[in-house]
C-alpha cells in the first residue's frame, strides 16, 4: 500500500535514472531544459513572455517534484477514479 | 442591542423569532451596524448587500406581524464566499478576470438559504478563485483576522471565518478543496464543516478542482452550522428541514471511539507544543466523558494524501483556467498563475493515476473508520502575520487538511482555545462519509464543556474608533 515505503524510496539520483530508462514519457517531463519547457508552454498557447517565462519555470520544478514521489509507487488497479459507489457497495472493490 | 453587544447565534436567533421577541430586521440591524463598523478594517465583504438585505428583513417583518410561520433561517444574515453564484450580485471569485462578473441564475445553495428564510447580507473576500493567496495583486487586498488585523485569516474562505468572528453575519457559506474551510474557521477561531463530498450542492460555484470541491457552512457554534447544513440538504420535494443534524446535538459520548493518526502529529506534521498540550487536553476532556481514545491508526503518509490531491487540483485548476491563462495572464495574480500552470507539465497518465491513488487512499481511510467513530487531530496552527507568500508555497506545503478531500470524509474544525498571545487554537473532527450527524454531535458536546466560544474578537467587543482602512499594505 505504500505506506512507509513511501517516505523511504523518495527518488535518490540512482533510482530516478533507472525509472527514468523505464518510463520515457516521465524521463521527456522531467528532463526538459529550460527552453524545452517553455517550448512545449508556447506550444499549447501559453505566452512566455517576462515575467510569464520565469514562473512557467517554477510551475515545472515543483510540479514535477511532487510526480516524482507520487509516481514511485503508482498503483495498478484498473478503476483510475475514486467512486462513491464503494460506499454503497464497500464489498465492490 | 447594540454593535458592542456579542453576535447572537442563530439558534438564539430562531428562538427569539419564533417566540416573537424580535423581529427579523431587529436581529438583523445588528449586524449590519458592525459591518458599516469594521469591514474596513477586517475586509470580509468583496461586495457588500446591506440595503437589500434590510428590504427582505422588512418583508419578514410583515410576513411574521401577519401570523405566518418562520422559516429556520428567517432573519439570520448570512455571507456567501465569491466564488457562490448570484443572480443580479457580482461574483469574482476576487480576481480582476471577473471584475464585473453578474451571474444570470442563483447557485442552487444560495437558493436553499433564502427559500429558509436566510438573509444574504454580501458576498465573502477570498484568496482568488479559492485557491492564490494570500495576494496583493488582484481585486481586493485580503481580509484580516479580526482578533488582530496584523495576521492572516488563511485563505481560500477568509472573509467568511473573519465576518463570522466579527458578528457581521451569523454563517457564511465557503467552499473547501484542500482545507478552505477548516483552515479559515482554526485561524479565526469559528467553526467550519467541510461536508462529505457530493452532500451539498456545488452546481453554481465557480470550480476550483472539479472532482476536489465542496462548499459547506461556516458559523460560531457546531449548532449553527448544524441548522444550516439542514437547510442546504433540505430535499425539493420537502417543505421543512429534516432535523437530521441537529436532532441528536446533545447525545452522550459515552462509548465513542477516538482514533487519532500518531504518526501523522509524531513524526510527518509535529505540531507546536502549545497545540499539541490544547490538543492533549482536549482527548483528556472528551475521555472524561465516557469516549475512548485509541492510537492504532493504520493510514498512509500524509505527504502522499497531499501529493494525490496537488497532483488532481493542478491538473483541474489548469483545466478551468487554461483560457484565461492563454489569453489575458495579465488579469490574474502571480500566486494563481504559477499555481495553475503546473497543470501544464502532468500527463495524462500521471493525473489518472493520482486519481488511482486516491480510490485507493480512499477505501484505505474507509477501512479504518470500521474501528474508530471519529479520527481527531489538531486543524493547525494559530495564525501567523499576514504577508505575501511564495506561489511554490501551496505546492510544497503539507497539512492536516488535504487527506480528508482526497478520501471524501466530513471533517469539522471547532476552538480548542487559545495560545499565549490570545489567538485561536482549533481541533479538527473527521466522520465516516454521511455521517455529519456524529461529527456535529461530538463538536456540540465539546462546545457545551469548554467555554472557548464565550470570548469573541476583542477588537470587536471594544468600542473604539476603528477610523478608516488599516494601513497594512504589504
């Protein structure tokens, strides 16, 4: 369930590259520059302007800090939402 | 009465309108004296609906002189946080992108309050679009804490917890995706309810985090908000509030099974000592009382709870407000633009997969509630000066909040007391999905035992010159 596991296996450098190898779609999110980031902003029409570009830099950062732990663990069920169906049906998991 | 006199409650209201005491527009007048008072200094109203509040009550008055029944909220003057829709009033969720923002239809909760009988007296100050602050650069400044105006309300539902602290209104509906409730109602040292998900309406409020979102009562006692709560759960094919949650207000504790989440308050989140020795005491009340206090709370970390919901909310924050961030950036404040671009940089297989997460935290926080009737931790801390933080703040931090928006829990926030300094300290009770009742129970119970709500703002009770605007521009 990850629990504990969770708080231990925050990504190191060594685990982050081997996922990273694994997972190219996580590795393409994480690994932009900094004109790639910005790049892949403008793409979807968001100006890059000053102060705008500097800000967009920040979202990245601390966005993909927080994929990063959340994604050593992912879970694999095959629901992807949660359900209020579970409370009337807790034995339906 | 007078402004110097303390705010009645809205069950004192009920009461002295039914018994014909007072009419309407007298428990009103009241409050609508403090606000011309002090919302200059306290900031609690973005749009103030004073003279046509007065006009309802004046009809009150009329319907009650010629013998008809009150409705549960005849004569209580409420708030609505800015992001609530309201016909023909302006709502701008405090962001200068809706300055002049007027809603054709009423949100459904705005309706059921004044189909009770309430009286809508302004719309509530909030971080924009309930999620960017506290902010100096979007349509108004923030509001201020009533028990010292040099510190911060929290946010997002600031002037809702501030107005009710103040005596300007009696409830306030706020909205609540990751705390906007409880964290405004610990800072002010009201009381708050952050409903079960899917239990109160939220067609007609300006999302934040679609799947994340609840708006629930805000007041001075956990009767208050159990009476409003009944109005906005009030069925359309019932004519009377179901007494559902206030009905069992004053049942005994004896029995009740406490679970209090150790690790979360020893090792991940350690409050301050001053709240932890108030939270202490307060289990020590409550097990004076026949509960029982268990410590065996198997849950996940809290970072994860947090992590899961950031991941959501950035994901549906961009969702909402990509076309405003495309278009005119210039219009929103720095805090919500770098919160929401975020939203740009998750994939879909990242936000669907946080979404996996939170079924699972989901049945997990579930699961445990077969062995505890109520989990209890403090809501946080006492507030802290008012000043501009970093956008990066919202998606760094970690609180006692979150993990109950994740997993869809009611969780209430009432006082614990109150620190050194005279602010507030707040408990946080969290139930079983639906099961408001209990948690309300509980919160009136501990009410009834302390006196905690006996002490109002004493900038309030003061009759001083309040002068103009303060002068804190930060």
């Amino acid at each position: 369930m990850g629990r504990l596991r969770y708080l231990s296996t925050w990504p190191t450098s060594a685990s982050l590259i081997a996922r990273r190898a694994e997972n190219k779609t996580e590795a393409l999110m994480w690994n932009m520059s900094d004109d790639e980031v910005l790049a892949k902003a403008k793409g979807i029409g968001l100006s890059t302007k000053a102060p705008y570009d500097q800000e967009l830099l920040r979202s990245h950062k601390h966005i993909r800090e927080i994929i990063d732990r959340l994604s050593a663990d992912w879970p694999h069920e095959a629901q992807p939402a949660f359900s209020f169906s579970s409370i009337a049906h807790p034995g339906d998991k | 009465m007078t402004a110097q006199a303390p705010p009645m409650t809205i069950a004192k209201i009920q009461r002295a309108i039914v018994s014909k005491e007072m009419l309407p527009s007298e428990a009103l007048r009241p409050f609508l004296d403090r606000a011309t008072r002090f919302d200059g200094r306290i900031r609690s109203l973005v749009t103030s609906t004073a003279v046509t509040a007065m006009e309802r009550a004046e009809i009150a008055d009329q319907d009650i002189k010629i013998g008809r029944a009150p409705e549960p909220l005849t004569g209580v003057p409420y708030t609505l946080k800015d992001i609530i829709n309201t016909a023909s009033v302006r709502t701008t969720a405090n962001s200068r992108s809706l300055a002049g923002n007027v809603p054709m239809m009423d949100a459904v909760v705005h309706g059921k309050l004044m189909a009770a009988g309430g009286i809508l007296v302004g719309k509530a100050a909030t971080w924009e679009f309930a999620h960017g602050g506290p902010s100096w650069d979007v349509l108004q400044d923030p509001a201020r804490n009533p028990w010292d105006i040099s510190r911060d309300p929290s946010g997002s539902s600031s002037g809702s917890a501030a107005g009710i602290a103040a005596g300007l209104c009696a409830a306030s509906i706020g909205s609540d995706t990751g705390g906007s409730i409880r964290g405004p109602s610990s800072a002010c040292g009201t009381v708050g309810l952050k409903p079960t998900n899917g239990l109160v309406s939220v067609r007609g409020v300006i999302p934040n985090s679609f799947s994340l979102d609840c708006v629930g009562p805000m007041a001075w006692t956990a009767e208050d908000v159990a009476i409003v709560l009944e109005a906005l759960t009030i069925r359309p094919d019932s004519k009377s509030a179901s007494g559902a949650y206030t009905r069992n207000l004053d049942r005994s504790l004896n029995g009740l099974r406490i679970g209090v989440p150790y690790a979360w308050l020893d090792r991940e989140r350690p409050p301050s000592n001053e709240v932890r020795a108030a939270f202490d005491a307060a289990l020590r009340l409550l097990e004076g009382l026949g509960a029982t206090v268990r410590s065996a709370v198997d849950l996940s970390p809290l970072r994860l709870f947090e992590d899961t919901k950031k991941t959501i909310a950035a994901v549906e924050l961009f969702t909402t407000h990509a076309g405003t961030l495309r278009s005119r950036p210039e219009l929103l404040g720095e805090c919500f633009r770098v919160r929401i671009a975020a939203g740009a940089f998750v994939t879909a297989e990242e936000y669907l997969n946080a979404h996996r997460w939170r079924h699972r935290l989901a049945l997990e926080m579930q699961a445990i509630f077969e062995d505890f009737d109520v989990l209890m931790l403090p809501t946080g801390e006492p507030a802290g000066p008012l000043k501009p933080t970093l956008p990066e703040s919202l998606l760094t931090n970690l609180n006692f909040h979150s993990a109950f928006n994740v997993s869809g829990n009611p969780a209430l926030a009432t006082r614990m007391g109150f620190n050194g300094e005279g602010m507030p300290l707040s408990i946080q009770i969290v139930g079983r999905h639906f099961a408001e009742a209990r948690v309300l129970n509980v919160a009136h119970v501990y009410e009834r035992e302390t006196d905690w709500g006996d002490h109002r703002p004493t900038a309030m009770t003061r009759d001083q010159d309040e002068g103009s605007s303060p002068e804190l521009r930060l």
